[in-house]
C-alpha cells in the first residue's frame, strides 16, 4: 500500500472470488442497506502459481490462510465498492508477493574468540559473586 514495485507473480483475476457484503461497524443507516465491503477468497493449491511459491504460501503461517489452503481476506474500509475491492485485490498481491521472495538460506556462523573469552569471563564473575553467598563462618 505503500509500494510501488511490480507484482512479482500475477494473479489472474479468474481464479479469485470477489463477493460484496455489508461492513460491519459504525456507518449508520449506510451500513444496514448497501453491500459496500468486499469478500476476497483465493483458492491456493487450485491457483496456477508457481509450486514453490503455492507452498510457501501455505506455510506463511499466516491467519488469513485457511486449513484448506484458501486465502480469505475482507476489505471494508472505504465506503466504495470498488475501492474496497482494489484494496483486497492489492493485500493478496502483497502476501503473495511476501511468498514469491525466496528466503536466502542461513550461513550458520562460529562465535568469535573475543566472544567466548567475554562469555567465559563474565561467567566466572557471576560463579564468584555466587561462592560469597554462601554460610558465614566465625
């Protein structure tokens, strides 16, 4: 919403289902009798998105993705249907977007011999401040 980059993997517009329903909320008389939110549901593993990308979205983890793997995202802020349909539109091209960005993979890294000897250092300060704890003798 605040970028302007390139979708990195289209969606085509069939495969997405768009119904209109009442927003919930403050709206007065507007609310009850216009159909002016949008209800956007993207079936995943049905979709013709690249497999890598169908299984990372699906693994995201994300609260908008069902266990059936259908993407569910509701839009309700405007009071236009059409802008409410551009802004469902635009949040699963950006969690899709989120998917399509493989994560570069972790170089697993050895601590450093000023950090062993800080850690080593700092562990026998503690075991010193602990041994004075102890029972007082006359």
């Amino acid at each position: 919403m605040g970028t302007n980059r390139a979708p990195v993997c289209a969606i085509p517009v069939h495969e997405v289902e768009i119904t209109a329903v009442r927003a919930q909320g403050a709206g007065g008389q507007n609310v009850n009798k216009v159909s002016n939110a949008v209800h956007l549901r993207f079936d995943v593993r049905a979709s013709s998105l690249d497999e890598a990308v169908k299984e990372r979205l699906l693994r995201l983890g994300d609260q908008r993705v069902t266990r059936e793997g259908v993407v569910v995202i509701k839009a309700q802020r405007h009071r236009s249907l059409e802008l409410n349909r551009a802004e469902a539109l635009a949040r699963l091209q950006a969690l899709v977007d989120s998917a399509a960005v493989e994560p570069r993979a972790r170089i697993p890294t050895r601590p450093t011999l000023g950090s062993q000897r800080k850690r080593r250092e700092c562990k026998e300060r503690r075991s010193r401040v602990k041994a004075l704890r102890g029972r007082v003798e006359d």
